[in-house]
C-alpha cells in the first residue's frame, strides 16, 4: 500500500477518533486534534519505518517501539506527548480501527467461509487463552503489589 494511502488512512481515522471522543467522552475536538495529530505522526513515520529498514517486521512493531522511545522520561518530548495523547480516550481511538476490521472481513467474508469450521475453534481457543492469561497475569501483579 502506497504511504499516501496510508496517510490518508490515519488522518480519517484520526477524524473518527475526534468525533467518537467528543461524543462519547465529551472532549472538545479542539482539545484533543493535537493528541491525535501526535499518535498519527508517530504511526506514519513507524509506517515509513517499515518500509525503509530491511528487515522484514509488521509495521505495528516500528510504531509500538517508536511510542515507546518518545515516551520515556528521559526524552525531551515525552511529557508533552504524554499529556496531549491523554485527551485522546482509548475506546474512541478503538472505534474506527474496530469498524476498519468488521469492513474487511465483511469485504472477505467468502474467503473467510472458506476456512471452515476450523477457524472458529482457533478463535475460540486464542480468545480463552488471551483472557485467562490477562486473568492470571493480573492476579499475580496484584497479589504482588499487594493489592489483593
């Protein structure tokens, strides 16, 4: 996919995203625009990423670890990131990326039919295994923490 698609993706995405917190966070689009202009700055460029180094990785992992990097405390930028991201609610970033996924797999439905039965016991065995490992993960953090 060509950079300029991708771009396009995330700033309508990001509009999305403005709209879903102001609705249901009651955040002023004005407010949080200079959030999601910064988490759109750092997808694109761990897009770019991914596109320049040679090693072959998703480009979900140049993002992740570029966040990370600008959000370290020691980084000059990282608490201005920090505190303009925060204006930007989670579930109203998730929204559109949620809606992106129900449209491709609807586009791929016949594809997905395909696969078989197969598919949903995979699915149903990574959903268990993803909660019962957050559940257990989060029980021994807390019981260390003392917490519970």
């Amino acid at each position: 996919m060509p950079l300029t698609s991708n771009l396009l993706i995330l700033i309508i995405t990001g509009i999305l995203t403005l709209v879903g917190n102001f609705v249901g966070f009651k955040v002023s689009p004005l407010e949080a625009m200079l959030g999601v202009l910064i988490l759109i700055t750092i997808a694109f460029v761990g897009i770019l990423l991914s596109k320049i180094i040679p090693i072959k990785i998703p480009s979900v992992a140049y993002i992740v670890t570029l966040s990370t990097i600008v959000t370290i405390l020691e980084m000059p930028m990282a608490e201005f990131i920090s505190t303009y991201t925060a204006k930007v609610n989670f579930l109203a970033l998730c929204t559109p990326i949620l809606a992106y996924a129900g449209i491709y797999t609807g586009k791929n439905l016949d594809t997905l039919t395909k696969t078989g039965w197969k598919i949903f016991i995979l699915a149903l065995f990574v959903m268990l295994g993803t909660y019962l490992g957050s559940a257990i993960f989060a029980q021994i953090i807390l019981k260390m923490l003392g917490q519970i």
